[in-house]
C-alpha cells in the first residue's frame, strides 16, 4: 500500500517536472517580432551603393549631403513594392527621376533585390508557420499533461461517518474496505475509487458496486474490466450511471462504378458518459477518398480513446494536416452527446448539414468551416443544442444533399425526415436513403447516414448498434 502511494506521487511529480520543462520549451520558441523592413534597407543600400551608385559621378551627394534623401526614397519604392508585390519606376518621385543619371539600372537593381528578398521573406514565413504549429503541440500536450496530473490529483478522501458506514456495508459483503476518494468528472457524473480486501479468498467485484449504490442510493458501474477481487488489496473505481442512452443507425451507398465508399464514419459509447459519431468525406469518391478519409477517423478515435476533448483533438489533427498533400482535403463531423445531461455538441470542419428531428419539427445546423488542414489557425464549427427523450440526429455526406440543386425538385431535406415516422434509428437510415432522389443514370456521389435516437433510461429500446465502416 505505502509503495502503490508512493509510485503515485512520484507520478504526479514527473508529470509536474514534463509540464514545466514544455513550457521553457515552449518561452525559448516563441517567434520574435522583426524588422524586415529595416534589415531589408540594410541590405538593399548596401548592395545597391556596391553595385551601382558607386560608379555615379554624384555618389558623394547622394550618400553625402542627401544621403537622408536617398534612403528615403529606397525606403519609398520597398514599402510600395511590398504593398504591390513588385518593383514599378512610376514608385519613384519625379525630382529622384530626374536627378538619377543611372535610373533605370538603379530601378532593375531594386527589383532583381526586391525578389530576393521576397523569396526570403516568404520562406521565413513558412519557417515561421512551422514553429507556430510546433509551439500550439506542445502547448496542447502541456495542457493534456496538466488535465492528467489534475485528475490523479483531485477527489476527496471519504472519511469520517461516512467512511464507517461504507466500513460497515462492506464487511457484511465479507470486504475490508481500507480507504477511498471520490469526485465529480468534467460531465457532472460521481466517480468513486475505492481500496478493498476480500477478508477470506476472492469476491466478486459487484458486491462492492452493490454496496456503494445502497450507500450513495445511485446506480454506479465499473470503470474497468475487473471481475474478482483477489486476495490482498485491490484498487477499483466506479462511474454513476447516466441518465440516457443512444440507438445508432447506419447506411451508405457508393457511387455508382466504384467498388468502396469515399466516406467513412465511426460511431460508438466512450466511457458510458458520452456518444460519439464520426463522419469524414474523403474529395472525390473510391479507393482514394476511402484511404484518406478513414485515416482521420481512426486518428480522431484514437485521441478520443485516450480520453482527449473533441475540439482538442480536432485542433492536434488540424495542425498535424497544414503541410500534407493540398490535392488531400477530407472533412471531418463530430457529434458528442452528453449522456448525462442530453447535451449535443457538434464540431464540424468542411462537413454538410446535420438535422436534429424533434417530435414536430425538424431542425437544420449548417457549416461554415473549411475542412482540416486549409490554413494556418484556422476554426472550426463548434454549436451545442439540447436534446430530449425520442430525439434523433441524422448526419450527412455531401452526395445526400445534391437532390437539393435540382431544378425539378422543390422540397428538401427536411420534409423527407419529416415523413419518416419510425422511431428505430436504423429503420430510419435504410428510409431516408432510399427516399432520397438520385439522377437517372444512378449514384452521382457517395451517400452515407448515420442516425442517433437517444432516449431517457427506463424507455423501450431499439438495439444498440457500436463499429466503424
């Protein structure tokens, strides 16, 4: 027990000592503001004076009594040239015009100077962007590092009366309890960790979920696969039960040729405390968009498994994207449902609309946000809406929504999910595909729809439904 204590807070200490040591990292990258103009003048005078000035019968004027003169007008035709992208003799002032014997050299010197400088200036911007993608990672990591050692960190110890009536249930179910903590998540939910010793052999793991629901009069489950508790001390933790649950429905259908599907999409519970859906369109249609697409879904999975924040990890793919492939754009939806509290929130980048259906209406959420990778800092889409008891939301690819630009059709999307009576969330995908219209020569794109029907806990339920496609 002392070594399980210890080991925990050597733990917390080196993940204090990484999350400093981000943040000095983090100081000494930070990207200083330059003068270009002013190193720009430097060079282009000096390179000018060299080249061509010096052989000028009025070089001494020039650089001597109206050296001011001079370097201002040098100054003149970069800033404009900056402005305009390029090097024109009309950004001279008529008196320089005049004065200057070698005008036109002097004017093709600059320009010749002007594009090398433009091509250092445009790679130090993109030195520039590298880093500030660097410095955003590794602040993000800081941050996760921080969630992680607050987590290990924060709870109450359960003590006193408290910590004698648990005592007390425990030991009827034949257990010792020793100590335990308890807190509430980020989503509302009370989370108990408990200590425990089985007073004769093994016991199994429910006895103490059993006692804890009778003491806290709340419905808990495991937050881990244990079973048994062996002999010895055991370490469990417990996560009170939501108070919704989530039927998903899935269809796609590929265009019409091709052998697989550009759009993929995930849909599945993480922690019993929040539902996700996925869905990513990868451009074009077949092998291709299928390969790109599918591997920002299985990226984004991966980073919610681990227990990072949706807008986090979108931000972690985003940056991760900025200096790929530009022929490789895949979009990206996300739907999280709070379990809990029936909160849904949607981040969207470069995705269609997603349509919640109440019991009288039907409600369209549009998007505004370019698909992950466009450019640097770009946002995405981030709306929340609360949903009740027999809610669905409906997600679709691109190729749903192009009966929408038919000249022959009037209705939209809206009024077909408005005749769709069935309250089975797969039932309904396998519906409002097929009453969507279609060309006459077939598929014109990938169609793809995923379905969420979430329900209050104790209503009838219409099979859970959890993978990836």
């Amino acid at each position: 027990m002392h070594n399980r204590s210890y080991n925990e807070q050597d733990a917390i200490q080196r993940l204090l000592l990484f999350e400093e040591g981000l943040s000095r990292l983090i100081e000494l990258m930070k990207i200083e503001k330059k003068d270009v103009l002013g190193n720009d003048m430097d060079f282009l005078c000096q390179s000018i004076m060299q080249d061509v000035c010096r052989k000028c019968p009025k070089y001494r004027e020039c650089y001597g009594s109206r050296q001011k003169e001079t370097i201002g007008e040098i100054a003149s035709i970069l800033e404009q040239a900056y402005q305009c992208s390029g090097v024109d003799g009309r950004m001279a002032s008529s008196e320089f015009r005049r004065n200057c014997v070698f005008f036109q050299p002097f004017m093709e010197e600059i320009s010749w100077l002007y594009r090398l400088i433009y091509q250092n200036i445009y790679w130090e911007q993109r030195y520039d962007e590298i880093k500030q993608v660097m410095c955003r990672q590794l602040d993000e990591q800081r941050l996760f590092l921080r969630e992680c050692r607050v987590n290990m960190q924060k709870g109450e110890e359960i003590c006193g009366r408290k910590k004698m009536a648990l005592k007390t249930l425990f030991f009827r179910k034949g257990i010792h309890f020793i100590k335990g903590k308890e807190y509430k998540d980020g989503s509302g939910l009370l989370q108990v960790t408990v200590q425990v010793q089985p007073l004769l052999g093994t016991k199994k793991a429910e006895l103490v979920r059993k006692c804890l629901n009778t003491y806290y009069k709340r419905n808990f489950y495991r937050n881990m696969e244990t079973t048994w508790l062996r002999p010895g001390e055991n370490r469990i933790s417990f996560i009170e039960e939501n108070g919704f649950h989530v039927v998903f429905g899935q269809r796609c259908c590929n265009k019409k040729g091709e052998d697989v599907c550009g759009d993929t999409f995930s849909f599945t519970n993480f922690g019993r405390k929040r539902a996700v859906l996925l869905l990513s369109d990868g451009m074009g249609t077949g092998k291709k968009a299928n390969e790109d697409s599918r591997r920002l879904i299985e990226t984004l999975e991966d980073l919610l498994e681990a227990g990072i924040s949706e807008e986090f990890a979108l931000e972690m793919i985003q940056d991760a994207l900025l200096f790929q492939d530009k022929g490789a754009f895949s979009t990206i939806d996300a739907a999280v449902i709070s379990l809990k509290t029936g909160i849904l929130k949607l981040l969207k980048a470069g995705g269609m609309a997603t349509f919640i259906r109440h019991k009288n209406s039907v409600e369209r959420i549009m998007p505004a946000a370019l698909p992950p990778g466009c450019r640097i800092g770009q946002q995405f889409d981030l709306k929340y809406k609360k949903l009740y008891d027999g809610d669905m939301v409906i997600m679709v690819s691109d190729g749903m929504l192009e009966f929408e630009n038919m000249p022959e059709i009037s209705f939209r999307m809206e009024s077909l999910i408005g005749k769709i009576k069935t309250n089975n969330a797969q039932v309904f995908a396998n519906e409002l595909i097929e009453a969507v219209p279609v060309l006459e020569d077939g598929y014109d794109d990938d169609r793809t729809v995923l379905v969420a029907a979430i329900w209050e806990k104790g209503t009838q339920k219409c099979g859970i439904n959890v993978g990836r496609e």
